[in-house]
C-alpha cells in the first residue's frame, strides 16, 4: 500500500492588514456586527504588484524547505484557485517557472474555496497509483481583486492567503491521506459567482461600471447549504475509515464564518477544544484556507506526529470535499 504523506506545509499571508475598525469608515458597518456574525477580526490584503502565484511561490519555498525534497523531484504541481494571475497560462505554470520545479506537470483546479482540498485529492490519487513520487498542492487566492469594498455584505468576509503542501509516497508506515472526499451540485450560481471576464459575459466596459468582475453571494442561503454538506462529508470521512469522532485530535475546517464551523462542530458533537479556528486573523481566504489553518496548527504544536485530523470545506460550484490524514 503506498500512503500520500504530507512530507512539507507552508503557508503565506501578505503583511497589509484590514481591521473591522478600518472597515468601517469604507462601508456602513460594524466591529459588533462582523464580530458577531463572523468571529472576523481582521484579514490580509495584498499589496500591488502582489500576484495569486507570488503567494502560493511563497507558501510553497517553505513546505518545500520543510519536507526536505530536492526541487528536482516534484513531478507535479497543483493549484486550487479562483483567482488565477490570468485566465491562461495556469498559475500553477507561472509557479513552476518562479521555483525553478523543471521536472513537474502543472495545472490549476477550480473547485471554489474546496480548491485545496480537491487539489489533494488528485496529488493524493497520482501518489497512490505509482505515477508520480513527490508532488506540490497548493491552495492560494487573493480576493481582495474580486472583492466589491462598496458591498458590506462581502467586503467584511474575505481576505487574501495560501498555503501549500508537499505529498510524498511512502511505502513504510500508515502515515498520510487515509481517504479524500470531494462532491459538487451545480446550478447555484446564483448564490455565489463572479459573473463577468468569462466566455459568458467577456470583460466590456459596461460590466466594468456594473461592478460584474466582483464576487456576488447571498450569504444567508449559502449558510444553510455550508452547514449541512459540511458536516455530511466530515461524517463521509469518518464512517468511510471505520472512525467516530472522538478518534479524531483535530477538526480542521475551512475558515469562512465562526457561527458555520461552531454549528457543523456541534452537529458532528464535536468539542471545540479539538477544532482549529483562525477565522479572527485572516477571514475567508478561500483555497488558501483549509492549509494556513493545517500550518498554523503544526507549528503552534496542535497538530503532532500520528495525530488523526480532519479537514473539510465547501464554495463556489457548489464543491465540497473532506479528508482524513494520519499526519
Ligand atoms: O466559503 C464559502 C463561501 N461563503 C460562506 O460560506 C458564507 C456563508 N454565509 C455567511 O457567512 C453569512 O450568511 C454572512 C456573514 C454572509 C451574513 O450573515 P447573516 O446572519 O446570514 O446575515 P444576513 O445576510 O441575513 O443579513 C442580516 C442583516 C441584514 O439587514 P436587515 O435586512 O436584517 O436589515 C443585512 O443588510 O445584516 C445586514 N448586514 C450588515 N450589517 C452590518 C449585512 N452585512 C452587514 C455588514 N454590516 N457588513
């Protein structure tokens, strides 16, 4: 049996950061209200000049540091993104280029803030076939570009960020992705999409002044669809793995709203003592959720060597998916 094991996590988030206070004097809002609906503190923005692939470069010299890999045997890199530097070539090509990885095949996933996830997935199942050895999987987005800073009701929610990963086959212990689980339903968007810049509605200057190249969601409706599929793929997970959940040390989920992880938490009766939260610090960074949280987790000691954890998330699409890793 080969396992995928995360031989490498890194994560990156730009310096510039946007408090709720700031917030206030852009948009008729509050610290009270996005506290209280959110559990939102502050988030990053990226400076100008600050692309999708310098962040996930970025995130992607440290896992790559970590896991001790030579540059020269990642043969494939992945990289979930709804913001991409450009529509073509694939950030995961201009990656490529920017670490110098000659060896490694390249492309982008978009499976909305699950991009990490999914991107996983795949790595996970090229390790397991034999195919490749070393692979890179990356979750990065920056949606402070597709942010309307003039719509309250989006703007408070998202911040820019990426974490990245190296998976390694290895053939000598249980340690690495026990399972992956990824599912969609199309035919939501109209509770979460950037209508504008695609073959539907090309870039014109009247989509421009109609504010289309921005993210449009109805929050409240996407809520109830995060809940429920949030906790069914986590219950996926651990039925699938012959697990409860008191088997599980760390609950990982994405960081889009504190009400949304603390409701599928109670659901799957979860103690919150055993999830990992840092919505606070950095708001919904979509792909580049779920790895700043497993980073962040490492290197604060929450997660240790043969701990069990879980990871789930959901977004555009919609797509969701989850995991459970021997770390
Ligand atoms: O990662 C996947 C993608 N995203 C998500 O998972 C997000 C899922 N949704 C959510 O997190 C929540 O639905 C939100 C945080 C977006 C909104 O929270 P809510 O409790 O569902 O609020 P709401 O949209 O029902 O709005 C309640 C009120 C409204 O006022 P009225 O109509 O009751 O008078 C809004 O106009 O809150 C108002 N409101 C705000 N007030 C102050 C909306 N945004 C703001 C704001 N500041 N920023």
């Amino acid at each position: 049996m080969i396992y995928s094991q995360i031989t490498g996590i890194g994560s990156y988030v730009p310096e510039k950061v946007l408090t709720n206070e700031e917030l206030c004097s852009i948009v008729d809002t509050s610290d009270e209200w996005i506290t209280s609906r959110t559990g939102i503190k502050e988030r990053r923005i990226a400076e100008a000049g600050l692309t999708t692939s310098d962040i996930a470069a970025n995130a992607a010299r440290r896992a790559i540091k970590r896991s001790g890999v030579s540059p020269m045997d990642i043969e494939l890199i992945i990289v979930g993104t709804i913001t991409p530097d450009m529509i073509f070539p694939s950030t995961a090509c201009i990656v490529q280029e920017k670490l110098g990885l000659k060896n490694a095949a390249a492309f982008d996933v978009s499976a909305g803030c699950s991009g990490f996830i999914y991107s996983l997935s795949i790595a996970d199942s090229f390790i397991k076939s034999g195919r490749y050895k070393n692979a890179l999987v990356i979750g990065a987005d920056l949606l402070s570009r597709i942010t309307d800073y003039t719509d309250r009701s989006t703007c408070v929610l998202f911040g820019d960020g990426g974490g990245a990963a190296v998976l390694s086959a290895n053939t000598e212990n249980t340690r690495g992705i026990l399972s992956t689980h990824i599912h969609s339903e199309g035919g939501h968007d109209n509770i979460l999409k950037l209508p504008a810049g695609g073959s539907l509605m090309p870039a014109t200057a009247q989509t421009v002044n109609n504010l289309d190249h921005y993210i449009k969601m109805k929050g409240s409706e996407l809520f109830k669809y995060a809940v429920k599929y949030l906790k069914d793929v986590a219950e996926e997970a651990i039925k699938f793995n012959g697990l409860k959940p008191e088997d599980i040390d760390l609950f990982v989920p994405h960081q889009a709203n504190i009400r949304i992880i603390e409701a599928t938490a109670k659901k799957l009766c979860f103690p919150m003592e055993r999830v990992f939260v840092n919505v606070e610090k950095y708001g919904n960074t979509s792909s580049g959720s779920i790895p700043i949280a497993l980073d962040e987790a490492c290197v604060s000691g929450r997660i240790k060597e043969g701990d069990l954890v879980l990871i789930d998330a959901i977004g555009a699409g919609l797509a969701w998916a989850s995991s459970i890793i021997r770390w």
